[in-house]
C-alpha cells in the first residue's frame, strides 16, 4: 500500500515560498511543485542537523542524498507559522561539491 501525504493542510491559503532563484510562489504553485518532485525524489536520504524554533519560525538545517547518484545538497527552510499553519517559507539549497566554490565571494569586493 503507497501512501501519499500531502502539505497542503499544514499551508495558509496566503501560503508564499521565497528562493533566491525564482520569486516568490503561492500555494498552489508550490504544492504543484511538490507533486512534480515526489516521484523522482522519493529515494532521497535526509539528514537533519539542526531543527530550532524561536517565537513564530522555524529552521530546519539539512543535508540531502539525492536518489541516483544525484548530488548531495544541503538545504535551510525558514518557515513562520501564522495561526497554527506555515505562511511563509524561505529556503536556500546548496550543492557540497559547489560549496567551496562559494567561499571566496567576498575576495573579489577585497580588490
């Protein structure tokens, strides 16, 4: 038996998810999102580092194994609950083996 769960019951209806790629997204674009990526990340292997909460948000910091072989990333959701439900999201994923790569942005501004 395959059970699928859903998120949406846990999202206010002026649900918003912020990346730094895209803009901003509503509910229904990002439970659509969420459906897409089910099937092809239904193997992927989590790690929760950190999972800290403080007044109305909360952050979960945490390394993922993509299915596959796909690349390990490590990912921070920020989200603030309003009313019980989350109502907005911010989220930050990264590539490990693009990590180090990141480290030297601000030698550049140092010139």
């Amino acid at each position: 038996m395959v059970v699928q769960l859903s998120p949406s019951p846990l999202l206010s209806d002026g649900f918003v998810h912020h990346r730094p790629d895209s803009t901003s997204s509503t509910k229904a674009e990002w439970l659509a999102a969420i459906q897409a990526a089910l099937v092809p990340l239904a193997d992927m292997q989590v790690e929760v580092h950190h999972l800290l909460a403080d007044g109305d948000h909360v952050v979960l910091h945490s390394r993922r194994r993509l299915p596959d072989g796909g690349p390990e990333v490590v990912v921070v959701d920020i989200w603030r609950i309003d009313g019980g439900l989350v109502a907005e999201c911010w989220e930050i994923i990264e590539p490990v083996a693009q990590a180090a790569a990141n480290l030297v942005w601000w030698e550049a501004a140092g010139r």
